[in-house]
C-alpha cells in the first residue's frame, strides 16, 4: 500500500495511491484512518513530503561498497548522525544550493525507514511492529563544509532542503533486497541494492531505539551505496538547473530539481 500527503488546491490530505489514482483518508496516517470514497487523479495533485518527522536520523557508511571507496574499515556498530526537520522538502521542490557553501553540495540516494509506533528498547524481532513503512530519501551534502571546515557533519547535513523525502510511503517492501539508484540529469550515478547493507533496517531501528525513543513520524535514512560525487573525479556536484532523481524499486521515484539560494 501506498501511502501520500497530497495537496489538492488548497488542501491537504493524506491518500492511498492505487495506480493513476489518490483515495483520500480521513485521519492521520499515524494514528487512527479510514480510506474515504472520494478519489482524484495522481496527475492532479501535487505531492508533499508524505511525513514531517520530529527526528530524522541518518546512518553514515552502511553500504559495504561506499565503505570500501570511502577507505573505511567496515563499521561494527551503525554510525549515526542527525538532520534537522528544516531539511525536509517534498518531490519536486528545489534542493538550494545554500549561499554559504554552494560549491560542493553532493547527493546521496537512500532507503528511509518511516516509524509509525514509538519505539523505545525494541528487539530486532520486535522492530517490524514499529516501521509504518519505507519511502526514497536523498542525505544531501556539503562537503565541504561536512569534510574540509569542520570536524563535525551538522552544518554540512543541516542546511535548508538538504533531506528530499518522497514521493510516499511504502508499506509493503521488502527493504532487504530493493534495487535503488540515483541519476542527475538522467545520468545514473549510483546503483546499488539494499542487500549491501552492512546493518539491516530491522537492525537499524533496534540499535537506534536502545539510543533515543523514535517517535512516530521519524525517519531513518539507512545509507548511500558507492558513487557519491566527492568519491567521483573530477567530482560531479550538484549545479544550478541540474535534477537529482532517488528510485527504489517497489516504492517509485523522487525529483528535485537545484536552484541557487536566493
Ligand atoms: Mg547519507
């Protein structure tokens, strides 16, 4: 099933995606909902980010290839760091290059867990339970500031746009073996499968929730497979006019398209 926050006019909803078309549902899609009898076409709404999480927590060096281009030892516990919520825009909304740092902004395609239960202390058995589901998520970058000015990632992770989510939630994947790629400009530029994972998403959500109480409505962004512009030579950052397309089988395709910060 697929799950979307869609804007029609106006207003906006939650929807079950079903083909070309959007079943609007009344109540949250965390909580309690039912699907209404009122359909609209796919083709006439526009789509949101379909969660506005509290916490979206990324996993650094979780593709054993990236790790292997990285140079990196394979890590023996995931490495997680944090993004904001003000990173949060939708399909189809620009990624700005920020006026601060526009020069090496890099992309970075992943799989990203939606939480639907909090979850605190959760086994790995356990942690299908809590996932709500998975939707395409691009950990946009500055690496410059992320790797060359600063000895922490917050600035060069956190800066407006840099967390693309969409285009809605897949409740029913099998998120150990999803082909998933990302292409500038229809140029593929990373492709790989989540079977290269290093720690699995169930693994991710036990690991993180003995860490921090995941609310509903988190995010986990599981990892970049190899491929990524800074790892490229001459490296291909992200340009003014460019567009960055994650897709994951068996959930879809998520556009943004870069501007400038004005
Ligand atoms: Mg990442």
């Amino acid at each position: 099933m697929k799950l979307a926050k869609i804007k029609i006019d106006d207003r906006v909803s939650y929807a079950q995606v079903d083909g070309d078309a959007c079943r609007l549902i009344d109540g949250d899609i965390l909580g309690r909902w039912k699907p209404t009898d009122e359909t609209v076409p796919l083709a006439e709404v526009q789509l949101l980010a379909p969660v506005e999480p509290r916490q979206v927590v990324a996993i650094g060096l979780n593709y054993r290839a990236h790790a292997e281009e990285s140079g990196m030892a394979l890590p023996d516990h995931p490495l997680i760091f944090i993004k904001t919520p003000n990173c949060v825009i939708g399909p189809g909304e620009p990624i700005l290059l920020p006026k601060m740092a526009p020069d090496e902004v890099d992309y970075e395609c992943e799989l990203v867990i939606v939480i639907g239960t909090q979850a605190k202390n959760v086994s790995v058995e356990d942690a299908p339970a809590y996932v709500l589901g998975y939707t395409c998520g691009n950990d946009v970058s500055a690496r410059d500031c992320q790797l060359k000015q600063d000895t922490q990632w917050a600035r060069g992770k956190c800066f407006d746009t840099f967390a693309p989510l969409g285009p809605w939630i897949e409740t029913d994947l099998d998120a150990d073996s999803a082909p998933i790629k990302l292409s500038v400009n229809g140029d593929v530029r990373q492709e790989s499968n989540t079977s290269d994972l290093i720690f699995s998403c169930m693994e991710l959500v036990s690991f993180i929730s003995r860490c921090m109480t995941l609310y509903p409505g988190s995010v986990i962004m599981t990892g970049t497979p190899s491929g990524v512009a800074f790892m490229t030579d001459p490296p291909p950052f992200l340009r003014e006019g460019d567009t960055a397309t994650v897709e994951i089988e068996g959930i879809g395709s998520l556009t943004n398209p870069v501007e400038k910060e004005k």
